[in-house]
C-alpha cells in the first residue's frame, strides 16, 4: 500500500511539473524598440527606423509604411536645420502608441542616404524613383517577422501620400490600408499655381499691388504651366519678378525632371486603381494653406467611385499642413483621434 501511494505520488508530481502554471503559459512581452534599417534600391542604399511597440513575443502586429513628403525630407519629416516639424517621427509614436509597427525612411536625397546613385546626376532623378524606392520600403516590411501581413497599411504625408499610392495596386499583398494626411491631391503643377495666384491676390488686397498687376500675373502664371507642360519655352513677361524667376529655376534647375513625371500623375486616377474595399483615411487641415480642403474633394469622390471602405475624408479645423494644431511640438490631438478611427479596423 505505501509503494502504491508513493508511485501514484510520483505520477503526480511528474505530471504537474509538465503543466505550466498560468504565468509561464503567457509569452513574454517584448519591449518597445526602434532599430535602424538598410535596404537597397537600384544601387543605393536607404537607411530607415522600424519602430516595433511592445508586444507578445511571437505576436504579429499591423504595420504601416511612411513615405516623406516633399522636397529633401528625412526619415523624422525634417529638413535640417531650418525646417524641423519631425512631422513622421510624431505620427510613428502615435501609431506606436495604437500598437503600430513602422517603418520611415530618408529619401532620396535627405538624411543618411543622401543621392545615392543619383549623386553625380541629380537631375535624372523622377518621381518614379521615389516610388520605386517607397515600393521596396513595403517590401522590406512585409518581410519583418513581427508585421501582420493581411494588416500592411501606408501612410503618407502630403508628397508622400501621393508616391504610397501609387505602389498600393502593385506590390503583394495589397495594403490593407491607405492613410492620405493633407496630401498632394491634384496635379502638382495646379498646385503650385494656385499658390502663385493666392500669394499675388493677397498682396492686392493689401494693396502692395495693383488689381490689374494681380491680373497680369495670374495670365503669366497660367502660361508659364502650359508652356512647362508644352516643353515650350517660357515667357518672361507677365509674372511678377519673383515668380518669373521661380519658374524659370524649375525650367532650368535640376529638379524639372522630377516636377514634370509628378505633374503627370493625376492624384484622383491613381485613388481610382484602388482594390475596393481597401480602408482609407484622408486628411485636410482648415489652416492648411499649402493643401487648402477644397483641393482633396476630388480625391474623395475618387476614392467613392473606387469602392474604398472608411473611415474616409476627415476635415480637421484648426490644423495645419504638418498636423499641428495650437501645440507646434506635437500632433493635434484631433489627428490622433483620426488614426485611431482608422486603425481600431485594421484589428
């Protein structure tokens, strides 16, 4: 009878040492990091920070793609030292914040990468580089073991919400996903007019220049568009001084080529290739004076046409075009709030 019990003891003790208890059956929570990344795009390396917020050690997460936007911009959505809104830095830690995997890069031509293979001819350089190079970017977090590939979002801010769009048709699997914060939404060259027509209408208003003054430029403007559109050359007279030498820069300057390819993107025929059923965000600030509102209704009514899921166009009063609000240092809360909207559908 004792040798009975002690072996039914042993079987006993065996077994409970094969359970695990409730604290050992939980997996480990991994801490928040962010690690630099290098990948290469037709010879050029681009250096990255995947930021991974804390989560279960074998838990795979959303993650969102986030293209810079325009001009040198860095990986932060800087352009040092004399513009610094770290407007990508402040959206990876509110998505981080939501349980968001990100990845943010230095473009071509900013922070670590620099021009790269472009560095000797920096005036080959397209808008379809830099979509190439936001493409291989998704690639490389699809890859990432901790991202959740059916929850593969991008989410770009103005320039870069154009250059994510493009890709969202082509690279596998789709997105899940597009956010658009007060993006480029109508053709680069109609955006860069209206804002040499705003800044002359103000002036005449201000009476620094005359109503008729204000209409000669605005004519010079137009034909200045079309005659860039043309390949035509410009004609120096009409425009004020100042903006006739703007335009000629662009028709001369390194960068003709890149406005030029961008100019051939229409913003509202990119949304429409959208898979329907594909979640989207998109953004306008009502103190945006780069991306006014009424510029990204065409885009939304793309976006309708295509059959996109919500939350959709979101109006932001009081925010800017680098998501600011009455606080320059951080995101307005009301941004926050709308990625949110958008990423508690992604769970």
């Amino acid at each position: 009878m004792f040798q009975r019990r002690t072996a039914l003891t042993a079987v006993l003790t065996t077994t409970a040492l094969l359970v695990p208890t409730a604290a050992e059956a939980t997996p480990r929570p991994v801490p928040a990091l962010d690690r630099e990344v290098v990948f290469t795009v037709e010879g050029t390396k681009t250096y990255g920070t995947l930021h991974v917020p804390a989560h279960r050690r074998g838990q795979r997460l959303p993650a969102a793609l986030l293209p810079p936007g325009s001009g040198p911009t860095d990986r932060d959505g800087n352009q040092p030292p004399a513009v610094t809104p770290h407007t990508l830095s402040h959206l990876a830690a509110a998505l981080g914040r939501q349980g968001i995997v990100t990845l943010r890069f230095d473009k071509y031509g900013s922070g670590r990468t620099g021009l790269g293979a472009y560095a000797s001819r920096p005036g080959d350089l397209d808008h379809p580089a830099f979509v190439r190079q936001a493409a291989a970017a998704y690639r490389l977090l699809r890859a990432e073991p901790v991202t959740d590939p059916r929850a593969l979002v991008v989410a770009g801010h103005s320039e870069g919400a154009l250059t994510g769009l493009l890709p969202a048709d082509e690279v596998r699997p789709r997105p899940a996903g597009v956010v658009l914060l007060q993006p480029q939404a109508i053709r680069l060259l109609d955006l860069i007019a209206r804002q040499l027509h705003a800044q002359p209408a103000a002036a005449a208003r201000g009476g620094q220049i005359t109503p008729e003054q204000q209409r000669v430029n605005d004519e010079g403007v137009d034909r200045a568009v079309s005659a860039l559109r043309s390949g035509e050359p410009l004609d120096p007279t009409g425009p004020l001084p100042v903006i006739a030498q703007f335009f000629q820069a662009l028709s001369d300057g390194p960068s003709r080529r890149f406005v030029l390819s961008n100019d051939q993107v229409d913003p509202s025929t990119a949304a429409g290739r959208l898979r329907a059923g594909t979640r989207v965000l998109l953004t306008c600030g009502t103190a945006d004076v780069q991306v006014p509102c009424d510029t990204t209704a065409p885009l939304a009514e793309a976006l309708r046409r295509a059959g996109a899921a919500g939350p959709g166009r979101t109006v932001l009063t009081g925010v800017d075009h680098n998501l600011r609000g009455t606080d320059p240092n951080t995101l307005t809360p009301a941004v926050v709030d709308a990625l949110r909207a958008f990423t508690d559908g992604l769970r």
